[in-house]
C-alpha cells in the first residue's frame, strides 16, 4: 500500500498501547488514523488556545478577588482613620490624678470591643463590610467597551473535519 503521508515510529508504554489496541477495536479505525487524529488534536491550535483562554479566565478572577481585598482594605483604613482622628479631636487630656482608673476602665472597655469584635467575625463573614461590597466596586467588575463590542460580532467559522485533513 502506498502513500503520500510521512511515517513516524515511537515507542508507548504497555498500558497506553493496550488502550490504543482496545481504541481502534471497531470497524473503520486503525492505530495509523487514531495516532495522527490524536497527535493532531495535541498539536492544534485550538487545544492551545483553550488553554490559554482557561488559564487567562482563572488570572482575571484572582485579579478581581485582588480588587475586592484592595478596596476592603481602603474601607477599612478609611474609616480606622476617621476613628482616630474623632478620638483624638473629642476627647479632651486627663489630669494625672485620673490616670490610674482610665487606664483600668481602658483595659475594661478595650477587653470587651475584642470580646465584641471576636462574636461578629463568628456571626458573619463579610462583618460589617458586607453591606459596603454592593457599594464600593472595582474598574475589573465592568466590562470594557471593546469586550462589549465582541459580544456582538459572530464567532469565527471552524473549518470542517476533510478540510483540516487535507491541509
């Protein structure tokens, strides 16, 4: 029998040739056809991009994630300096003779916001930045308008089975 193709010769693990065997055990396959069908597949430039695409979706969820951590961390900060600030502005100094029981009210009052602090984070996972993520929203979360003018454009046109074949 001759042909135009190319022969290529490899060597395969016992178990991989025993699934190749029961692979081509139907009519119209052989081990010829099944191996350059695969290779094909392996060497497309379809397979390639799917990785890609898979692996460039998985990076622009970490991405949105990172925002999401940004923003709560600005959230956060913000309303930590604005705290302090109030703290500092309202409170006025004490005399010395006060200072000995503020310190142990202090201790008794910072004691309980930790015992109060520790119960919300149990309750709820968002904590009270979870009404805040509805309104604080990062660039990543929109669409841009050269995604949303690719929504409207069809997809490419795959070429059929013989025409890749011949190529």
């Amino acid at each position: 029998m001759t042909t135009n193709k190319n022969m290529v010769r490899g060597y395969v693990d016992d178990l991989v040739y025993r699934k190749l065997r029961l692979a081509v055990d139907r009519p119209g396959l052989t081990i010829s056809k099944t191996v350059n069908d695969a290779l094909d597949h392996w060497l497309s430039k379809e397979r390639t991009d799917n990785q890609i695409a898979a692996l460039i979706r998985r990076l622009d969820g970490m991405l949105r994630n990172q925002d999401r951590m940004a923003d709560r961390q600005v959230v956060m900060l913000e309303s930590h300096g604005l705290l302090v600030r109030h703290i500092l502005t309202t409170i006025p100094p004490l005399p010395d003779e006060e200072k000995p029981a503020a310190k142990i009210d202090g201790a008794r009052r910072y004691e309980l916001y930790r015992e109060m602090l520790r119960q919300l984070l149990a309750e709820s996972s968002g904590g009270f930045l979870g009404p805040l993520e509805d309104l604080v929203t990062g660039e990543s979360q929109f669409f841009t308008h050269e995604e949303l003018e690719l929504l409207h454009k069809p997809a490419p046109a795959r070429p059929a089975k013989e025409e890749t074949a011949n190529e």
